[in-house]
C-alpha cells in the first residue's frame, strides 16, 4: 500500500473520495470468500495493516480478547496494580483495522477554520513547539459496560475494562493550533486517523471536541507513551489526547485536525457516542435530546486484592485502588467490607497529574472467615458519587457503578 | 484469568468482576443467516451479534447504525436482517430451535453462490453498493459474444477502471462451474 495515501487525507468524507483513497484495501474481499461446508469467515486484512496477532504479542497474558475484527480487548482490574499503566496492560479499542503508518512519511496537517493551513511532520512538531509529559486517563466511552442489566449493544468490557492511565509524551494541541492561526468563529477541532476498514464503504471515525477542550494545556498531540514510542495499536506515529473524556475523541493514527464552526457532522458524533440526560427505560430509544460524550463521571476500581484472592485470617489486607473524573478533582473515595451498610475513607494519593488516576488504600483486617467483599465509590470535587449502578442508556456508555471485588479469608 | 464462575452473590445489583465467556463465533442457522452474514460479518466478526441479545428496537438502530457507517445493506434487505437477529438474538423472546444449514440454504442454488464466494459483500442485484449491480453488468454487456470469458477471467483477476476506481479483488479461489453458473447467472439478469 502507498504510505503517501496518508498525506493527502481531507475530512471529506465522501464516498468517491474514501473509495479513492482505500482502493488498495478492497484486496481483502479475495480471502473473504467461503467454501460451501465451513462457518462464514470475515475477508482477511488487507495490506498496509498490523495483525491482531502482532498486536496481542506485545500485550500481557492476562489481557482478555472481545473482538478480533474490529480488534477489542482489555486486562482486569487487579493488572492494573501500577501507578501508571504499562503499554502491555493499555486497553485496545479498534473501530476499524490497524494501520501500519511510516512515520518518516508522516505529517499533520491543520486545516478548516484557521488563518493558514499548516502541516508538520513528526521532527517538526518536536522542535516547533515545547514537548511535554504527563499522566492521564483515557476510557472508551463504553467502558464497564456489562454492569448494565439488560445488557445493551457493543464491546463487552467488564465493569473496569476499556480504560487506562498511562503517561503521555507529545505538544499541546493549543500550540499547534495556534500555530495555524484559530480563526474567531471557529468553535471545534475535528481529528481524522489513517486507519481503514475492511471495505470501502465503512466510514471513517471522525469526532470533534469543542475548542475549550482543544486549548486545554493538558490536551496533547501525542507522538510517546510511558517514555517510549507510542506502539502501533495505540495510534503510531500520531494520536490526540483528549484526557478525562471518552476515548473516541482521542484520534489515533493522527493525519489531520479540522478547525469548525460547529460540530463535526457524521455518524460517530450523531449517531454514536451519545448519551440520554437522564436513564431511560431499556429498550427504549435513545431520546431525541441526547449529548455527545464528552467527560468521564466519578469512578473507581479495587486494584488489590484480585478477585478470588486467598488470605489468612489475621492476616491484615492492605486494599488499593484507582479512583478518577473526567474533569474536576477526586475528593473522597470510600470502602466497604459489609455490601455497603458501612463505608470508611480511604487514604488517597493526590501528588500526581490533573487527569491522572488517584491511588487510594485502606487498612483491612477480617474479623472472621469466609468470603468477603470490598466496595469502592469515589466523589468528586463537585459532590458527585459514584451510583451502585449507572443509569441505563442504550449504548450502554459510562458505566461507573461502585466496583465490587471478592475474597476469601481462610481460617 | 480467573476462573470462570460466574459469581452473582444475593440479589445485588453489583456481579462481581468476571469477563464474559467467549460468544459463538459463527451465526444460528436460520432463516436468513446468510444474508445476515453476507452483509454484516465483513467489517466485524459474529460475536458482535451473538454475544448480546437485544430488544427487535435495538436492533433495527443497530441495522441503521451501521449501514451509516457503511455496511452495504440494500433498503430491501433490512426487513429479512431485522427478521433473523430479532428471531434468534431477542433479548424479550426465546429464540426457536435452530434450523440446521441444508434446510436454511435450500431455494436458488446461484443466490449460495453469491454469498458463498462473498460477491453479496460488494455487488447487489438491482442497486449498486461497492461495485456496479448485476443487472448493470448484464446490460453492459448485452450482446457481446466474449462477455462470458471476460466476466470469468474478472472475477478470478480482479480488475478495477470499469466501474470505478474501487477496485474488484481477485478471487482466484473460486471453483470452475461456480465461475461458470455465477457468469451464466449475472449475464442473465434483466
């Protein structure tokens, strides 16, 4: 596949343009074919993409596979036992196929609603603007989405899957559009990523965030993670990070950013990614007022003890866990041994970056034998805490139920 | 991971933590299983259908959803897909015994073929989707001796320029007589 077919993307989307520009991917429908007798099988990946298992290669054992096409998978709470997530613990959370980009070829460009139109490659973007470091949570907006009763559509995360923090290298967004000249009407940023799907007809994944976001010093254009190169899954050489919100916004494969007016117009910002204001009855249709995505309500998980852990009666446990908002601050992270008839406050770590997750502990020592569970409900800054269930909604997104891990306590 | 026991304690709301067990990856035999899969199992693999029942609404969004995101599902084929998933997949009603494949299959032999060698993925009757209908590709080339040899020689080639620049995959896997019948088949509708 001609890696310059990245140089030249637009936010058209149109379908003679995006035909134009996957043709070589139609490749594919060749090894879709199926023989009479066997199960049907998808086409296989075209050309110009990273194997799922590459892809899984590079991630931990323990890390749980949704879907192989488009790719999904994610580890459980008690891997995420780190102050920041290491690359082989990070969720992956496809749309469509995973593009192999040269990062050499690679650039991006600026474009829409500004005084001229730049584009950078990835050395420019590093001596154009200040490089920075910092940790910070991004969550798929259907994260945790089996804790809803019924079960809504889409990836299967478990009740802590499809989201991680892990440190980020890159610019910030604000000064590479400010770079471009962000003209006064102008109110959102679109990105665009290089990737593809398995037919020229599958649209691409297009979302805008709204300027205030954009200029949000901690926003980034990320070309790093964890210190190191950011890995072909997670969006090499180019994603945008969009900390605290729902992930989608955060484009990996990063070729273009389109300064508008209003919202991108299209099925992702439409369709999917959208919320009721409040629950609704399920089954029933998502309302005609529903919002976009954006940040992540108050949440928490145990990372320690894992589920089925085995302790010694007298033994004390000493149980940790992350707790985060997509914006404003933790203010209080509390924990049951009793299914939440008593509560007590956690100690909580709060040296770490803005949208970093806050580590909190509490010392616990079983009083008697058996089986016995740890609750954990966060509140933010703003008063808000954690419901024992979300509010139902039809795609099943922002699921922040108090988490609930089990052990047992052997006499 | 963990052991896989679904643990559910009492009445509470909260399941303690535990991933799924892996879904079905392959789609009931049933009336319209074919179709189903044709038009759906390109961009994602079945268990995005088999891993989560729904009400017949959620589906029917589903089905909209995702031909706005591309999926060449025909205004016609909406009905017998919402049909299938909301006959085996319902989350508000059981699902009837599966009907084994021979049976499901049964009826226009070509219309198998179709499926079968994943032309449907891209070509439709009367609508043009990703590549030019049959019945386009009928009229072109009406009354043109070489057609049947040419169309053969595309579909195990591939090609792209006639129709557009989309391309058309080589399909060199596709036995003789299949080429043969699909040919005599295409070139016959009207």
């Amino acid at each position: 596949m001609n890696k310059n077919k990245y140089l030249n993307c637009s936010l058209d989307v149109s379908r003679r343009n995006f035909l134009t520009r996957v043709a070589a991917t139609g490749a594919a429908l060749s090894a879709g074919k199926v023989l009479a007798q066997e199960a049907p099988k998808p086409p296989a990946d075209p050309a110009g993409t990273v194997a799922n298992s590459t892809v899984m290669g590079e991630k931990h054992a323990g890390m749980v596979v949704h879907s192989e096409r488009p790719l999904t998978a994610s580890v459980p709470a008690e891997l995420h036992h780190f102050a920041a997530t290491p690359n082989d613990r990070m969720f992956v959370r496809n749309n469509l196929l995973t593009p192999d980009i040269d990062a050499a070829q690679h650039r991006l460009t600026v474009k829409g609603s500004v005084h001229k139109e730049v584009s950078f490659s990835l050395d420019e973007l590093r001596k154009n603007f200040p490089v920075v470091r910092t940790q910070a949570m991004l969550e798929c907006a259907g994260a945790g989405r089996t804790g809803f009763v019924p079960r809504p559509s889409g990836t299967p995360w478990s009740v802590t899957g499809g989201m991680g923090c892990p440190v980020w290298n890159g610019v910030r967004l604000r000064d590479v559009l400010r770079a471009a000249g962000v003209q006064n009407h102008a109110g959102y940023v679109a990105g665009q990523g290089g990737d593809f799907g398995v037919i020229a007809t599958a649209a691409p994944v297009i979302r805008s965030i709204p300027l205030d976001k954009a200029m949000e010093p901690h926003t980034l254009v990320v070309f790093g993670m964890n210190d190191g190169p950011l890995p072909k899954i997670h969006g090499h050489p180019l994603r945008l990070l969009v900390p605290g919100w729902a992930g989608s916004a955060s484009t990996k494969w990063l070729h273009t950013l389109t300064v508008l007016d209003a919202p991108f117009k299209g099925t992702y910002m439409d369709t999917s990614y959208r919320i009721p204001r409040d629950a609704v009855k399920p089954g029933e249709k998502m309302p005609p007022d529903a919002l976009v995505t954006e940040a992540w309500p108050v949440k928490s998980m145990i990372t320690y003890p894992a589920q089925n852990a085995v302790f010694k009666l007298g033994q004390s446990v000493l149980v940790e866990g992350r707790a985060w908002v997509g914006e404003g601050a933790i203010a209080k992270v509390e924990l049951s041994f009793d299914e939440g008839v008593t509560w007590q406050t956690a100690q909580i770590n709060s040296a770490t970056d803005k949208y970093a997750w806050r580590i909190f502990s509490v010392e616990f020592k079983p009083a008697k034998p058996g089986f016995t569970t740890a609750l954990a409900r966060a509140t933010d800054d703003r008063g808000n805490t954690q419901p024992m269930a979300a509010k139902w909604n039809p795609l099943g997104y922002f699921w922040n139920g108090v988490h609930r891990v089990g052990f047992v306590v052997e006499a | 991971m963990l052991a896989g026991v679904l643990l559910f304690l009492g009445s509470t709301v909260i399941a303690l933590a535990q991933d799924d067990p892996v879904p079905p990856k392959t789609l009931t035999p049933g009336k319209g299983v074919e179709l189903t899969t044709a038009r759906c199992v390109i961009c994602h693999d079945a268990t995005h259908i088999t891993r989560t029942k729904l009400s017949r609404g959620e589906w029917e969004f589903n089905i909209k959803n995702m031909i706005e995101r591309g999926a060449p599902i025909a205004p016609n084929e909406i009905a017998p897909i919402l049909e299938y998933l909301a006959t085996y997949y319902n989350r508000d009603a059981a699902a009837p015994a599966p009907v084994p494949a021979a049976t499901a299959s049964a009826g226009d032999p070509v219309t198998g073929l179709l499926t079968t060698h994943a032309c449907t993925a891209c070509h439709q009757t009367d609508k043009r989707v990703v590549g030019p209908s049959f019945r386009e590709v009928a009229a072109k080339y009406a009354g043109n001796s070489s057609a049947a040899a040419m169309l053969a020689g595309k579909i195990r080639q591939g090609g792209s320029g006639v129709w557009g620049a989309a391309p058309m995959p080589p399909n060199a896997g596709v036995p003789d007589a299949d080429v043969r019948r699909l040919v005599d088949w295409i070139l016959g509708q009207k």
